[in-house]
C-alpha cells in the first residue's frame, strides 16, 4: 500500500466515520430503551470517547506496548489516504450530533 497525503479527502472521509459512528452508538443506545436527553448525553459522551482514542487524543495504556493511533483510509487498493498528523475527529462529534438531535 503506498501512503498519500491528501488532507481534503482525508477530512471528508472522517466525516463520514465520525457520522456513521454517532448514528450507530445512538441507534444501539435507543435499542437498549434511552431516549431523550439521557440518549444524547450517552451518545455524546460515548461517540466523543471512542473518537478521542482513534485520534491518539486519549491515554492507552498496555504493559510494555506504547500505542499512538494513526487513522488512515483505503481510497483505492493500493492507496492509504492520511492528513499528514493524528486525526482530529472528536473535534467533529458534537457537530455530528448537532444533526443528529437538532440540538
């Protein structure tokens, strides 16, 4: 596979992931029964934890293993499109959710 820069496509992408995530946590969340304020402060919270660790934002800890994600996407079959530093899509979560609840 062969690395591109490309920071326009790359944020597109994450865009894309940061939606489908929020919309896949509070669809499994009001399948569990919450609803409301309850289901967009559990999603909030959740979409913007999970985010955090895909951005290397968030503390991983594993014995004697240093972990610093690095998102990347397959934009073709030979090609990993990637921004050029650690993503930034818990930055994106709450605009997400804005659409989401029309909060």
């Amino acid at each position: 596979m062969h690395l591109k820069l490309n920071p326009t496509d790359f944020e597109e992408h994450q865009a894309v992931l940061v939606r489908e995530l929020v919309e896949t946590i509070k669809i499994k969340l009001q399948g569990a029964g919450l609803d409301g304020d309850k289901l967009e402060e559990t999603t909030a919270s959740i979409a913007f934890s999970i985010a955090s660790l895909i951005d290397g934002a968030a503390l991983i800890e594993a014995p004697g293993i240093d972990v610093h994600p690095y998102l990347t996407f397959r934009t073709s079959d030979t090609e990993l499109t990637h921004c050029g530093e650690n993503s930034n899509a818990h930055e994106l979560v709450y605009d997400m959710l804005k659409e989401l609840f029309g909060s």
